[in-house]
C-alpha cells in the first residue's frame, strides 16, 4: 500500500493517472509518518544532485511532472515492510527524494522473512 500525506480528494487523480494495483491511503495528519520516524528534510537534500539526476533522466524518457496540488517537497519518504502481525521486517528512511531501495533488496527481505517464519 502507499500511505500519502495528501488529502483524499488528491490521491483520486494521482491513482488515475498511475493505475496501481495497491490501495493508496492519506494521511493527512501525518500519523504513520509520525509513527515510522518520517522527517523533514532539508533543501540540499530535497534538490541533492541524485535527486536532480533523477528528475532530469525521467524528463529525458518523456515523463511529464504532475500537479497535483500544493505537494510537501520537503517531506520524507520511506520503504517499509510489513508483516501480519504488525512487525516491520524492512525499513528504509529515505535521506532524498531519489534515496529508494532496489526491488531487489525488497525481495531478498520478504525471502529472508519467509524463510525465518
């Protein structure tokens, strides 16, 4: 699932546009961001040279930037698995927008939770 911290009525167009095939909830309030040690970040980390890499190689294949409304730039993000019980067997703080685990390294994750189960 993705947790956001925008308003319902601005996941709606967000989910249109990406099709997921996950549930998207808001958060408003910022209670999970809260829970999950989330912080703010700051300029340079926000426009770090990776992060600007990384924009400018998604405008380069043809991605187009989304308004959705008034977005929170300087809100972190964050990679967490979870399991049934509520324990969190992975997490990644991210420390830039760009800062995201490979798939990879999610995988290996839920294989070596499986197998420790």
């Amino acid at each position: 699932m993705v947790i956001s911290f925008a308003e319902p009525k601005r996941l709606i167009p967000y989910q249109k546009q990406h099709q997921w095939p996950f549930v998207m909830l808001a958060d408003p309030e910022r209670q999970a961001y809260q829970a999950f040690a989330l912080k703010r970040l700051s300029w340079y980390r926000v426009f770090s040279p990776s992060t600007l890499k990384l924009y400018f190689r998604l405008l380069r294949e043809g991605k187009k930037m989304q308004n959705y409304g008034k977005d929170d730039y300087y809100q972190a993000g964050g990679d967490f698995l979870v399991d049934r019980q509520g324990t969190v067997f992975f997490a990644q703080r991210s420390e830039n927008p760009a800062d995201r685990p490979p798939v990879e390294r999610l995988l290996e994750a839920i294989d070596h939770s499986l197998r420790s189960m």
